[in-house]
C-alpha cells in the first residue's frame, strides 16, 4: 500500500471503522440489482423487477438525508441501529413475499421500507473528517472511500447476481442484507471514533436542514445530472451487448468502468492538490460530459470497454473533491446530512437516467440510447457553470477546504 494510505490508518480505530463500513456499503450495489434478479427468477416479470428496484431507490433517496439528519443531531450509534433494524425488517418482508407469491402492493411497501438504510459511506467519511479535519490526510481519505466505493460496484452485482442464478433466487438479496446488519452493527460498536452529535438547539432554528446552504444545492443538482450518466450507461450498455450478442459481457464491461474510477482514485489520493476545489470540480464535470462523446461512435464490445474505462478515469477524482466542496459549505453539524444530499442527486438521477434511456432503446435502439448519457452530461456542465459563483463562495463560518488549511499550516510553519 502506498505511504499516504498506510499514514491514513495510524489512527486508532480507522481500520476497524473503514472496514465495517466496506461490509455496510456492499448492499448499495447488491440490493437493486438482486430484487430485480430475484423477482424475474420468480416470476418473469421484468417489469415488476426493474419498478421495485425504483422503488428502493426512491425511498432510500427521500429518506437517506432524513436519517443522515438525526445522525448529525443525536450520534451514528442512536439513530443508525433502529433505521437499519427497519430496513431489514422491510427486506425480510419482500423476500417472503416474493417467495409465496403475496400480492404485488405488498411488495412495493416492503421495498419503500427497504428505503430506510442508512447512507453508510457518509457515516464513514463523516468519522474520516472528524479525525483529519484540516489536514491533507482527508484528501487521502476521501480517495481511498471513493476506491471502497467502486469495488463494491465492480464485486457486488456479480456476487448478487451470481448467488440468485445459481443458488436460489433470494440469495442476493439475502446476503445483501447481512452484509448490512453486520456492518452497521459493527460500526456502531465502535465508539471511540464516532463523530460528536450536535444538538438542534446548538445551532438553531436555521440550521434545520443542509440543503439550505447555496452550494450544496448546486452540487447536488448537479449530481441529478451526473447520476442520469451513470443509470443511462448501465441500462444502454446491457442492451448494446443484447444487441451485439453477448449480453453476459455487459457486467464485464461495466466491471472495466467502475475499474477506471477506482484507479483514478487511487493515484489520486497520492497527490496533494493546490488551489481551491472550485475550479478542479468544475473541470471534472466537464470532463465526464466530454468523455460521454466516444459512446455515441462504438460499433463492437471491446471499443465500448475502452471508451468506458477512459469514461471512469474523470469519476472518482470529481466525487473526492465534491467531498472537500461539501465540507467547505455545510456547518459541520450537517457534515453527514450533506454528504447524504449528493448521493441522494445520484439516485434521482439514476432512476431518472434508466428510465429514460429505456425508452430511447425502445424507440431508437441501444446505439441511439448513448445519447442519453452525453445529454446529460452537457445539462450537468450547464449548471455546474450556472451555479459556479454560488459554489465558489464558501458558507459563512467555515474554516475553508482542506487544501487551504495545509497550504496555511505550512506557511505557520515557515514563519
């Protein structure tokens, strides 16, 4: 491991916190893609499948941020246990309601209930923050997170989809929610690392929600539109190999993309960026939108791998310093609730990207779907460019990005 990574976990407890939130991320990328599995092994109904993995990720959109909220207010241990308990009690629900073949509505409530789960990644660069906070090891922190995320991406639809077809149909999801219980309750254990709530009456009535803060709310619009990239390249891709005949290679395919991102991430928690985050942001943007062009000219499998492992490159360096952007302009008694809003963007924008490109195909042909995800990266430069002058502003009371913080600690040094 690289020497910023092994400096990242001389912290007592980061390793025990970093990998029970590697377990609790996993049902992110196994329970939709498992219930869609599942149910279509059941039934075949593939329409059913693909409106309760909507489902799930709706609800875990509306009420992601809301959870995150009593985090920051009462502590991850208080607040995470009961939510997670709900959520697995949903999941239980649906897997025995899929089995015995109990009516439709019972499966769309027992997948709303789903919605419950915590965001986990926030709670682990929440502590992250709380140990390096002003300090360049954050940068680190935050990359070696974003790698965390796409391996769990690249190995957890394989592993659910894997266990439903060849084990029986519940196995994905089943394991998913073990996944979760194992490492939220693992987390929550640990208590030395766990971030100090902040009461409500700490800071007042107009601290009531993060998403007041001008900044947060362009990044997060801007991540509806960069999360419509992301489900439109998953749905297109699928049906691009249907189409070529090979549609067992689309999840090798998308494997290659989320392995773009995680190696940007990694080189790039080994370097110490300078400047502010605002223009680094901004060009990454630009440069997923510009990377969604080469989509639209693939005529054969191994040229999309490419295309989309180069496409992966601009992701993880833009969602680490959408971090820093976060930290910059959200009170720190909303760090968690913040983080959750962004991933709350991508899921809307997820489900709006699918949704959409699924209708492209139907009508114009998986070729023709590409275009979903370059019109959507140009709508994410568009307001990444409008809202600039709101981003480039930080909130009031904020101690700056962790690049100004190092670039002043080494000037005290200096003098």
């Amino acid at each position: 491991m690289p020497s910023p990574y092994r400096a990242l976990f001389a912290a007592p407890g980061s390793k025990g916190f970093s990998a029970a939130g590697f377990l609790g991320r996993m049902p992110l990328s196994m329970m939709g893609i498992g219930v869609v599995t599942m149910i279509s092994e059941l039934t075949g109904r593939y329409g059913l499948a693909g409106a309760l993995s909507a489902t799930i990720a709706l609800a875990a959109a509306l009420a992601g941020p809301q959870v995150s909220r009593l985090v920051d207010q009462y502590g991850q241990r208080r607040v995470l246990r009961p939510a997670t308990l709900v959520s697995l009690a949903a999941a239980a629900g649906l897997l025995l309601a899929a089995h015995y073949g109990w009516p439709d509505w019972t499966l769309f409530v027992f997948s709303a209930g789903i919605g419950c789960v915590p965001s986990v990644g926030a709670m682990i660069r929440a502590r992250w923050a709380a140990l390096y906070r002003g300090t360049p090891q954050l940068h680190t922190a935050y990359s070696f997170e974003s790698v965390v995320d796409e391996v769990c991406f690249i190995f957890g639809p394989i592993i659910s989809i894997g266990l439903s077809t060849a084990w029986f149909p519940e196995a994905g999801p089943l394991l998913a929610a073990g996944f979760l219980a194992a490492g939220v309750f693992w987390l929550t254990a640990q208590r030395a690392t766990e971030p100090a709530p902040h009461p409500r009456e700490q800071h007042g009535r107009r601290g009531n929600s993060a998403l007041r803060s001008a900044g947060l709310q362009v990044l997060v619009a801007t991540f509806v539109a960069t999360g419509a990239i992301f489900g439109a390249v998953d749905v297109v891709t699928v049906a691009f190999a249907e189409e070529e005949g090979h549609k067992s290679a689309a999840s090798v395919v998308l494997a290659v993309y989320a392995a773009g991102s995680c190696l940007a991430g990694a080189v790039f928690g080994l370097l110490r960026p300078k400047g502010a985050p605002e223009p680094r942001w901004l060009l990454g943007v630009c440069a997923m939108a510009v990377s969604m062009i080469p989509l639209l000219l693939v005529g054969n499998l191994p040229f999309l791998a490419v295309a989309l492992f180069l496409a992966g490159l601009c992701i993880a360096p833009t969602m680490i310093t959408t971090m820093s952007l976060i930290e910059q302009h959200v009170p720190r008694a909303h760090l968690t609730e913040g983080m959750t809003w962004v991933s709350t963007g991508l899921a809307v924008g997820v489900a709006l990207g699918s949704s959409v490109a699924g209708w492209v195909i139907d009508a114009a042909g998986a070729r023709a779907g590409y275009g979903v995800p370059a019109v959507s990266g140009a709508v994410a430069v568009a307001v990444g460019f409008l809202g600039y002058r709101r981003l480039s502003r930080p909130a009031p009371g904020r101690g700056g990005t962790v690049e100004q913080h190092s670039e002043r600690d080494e000037e005290r040094h200096v003098a």
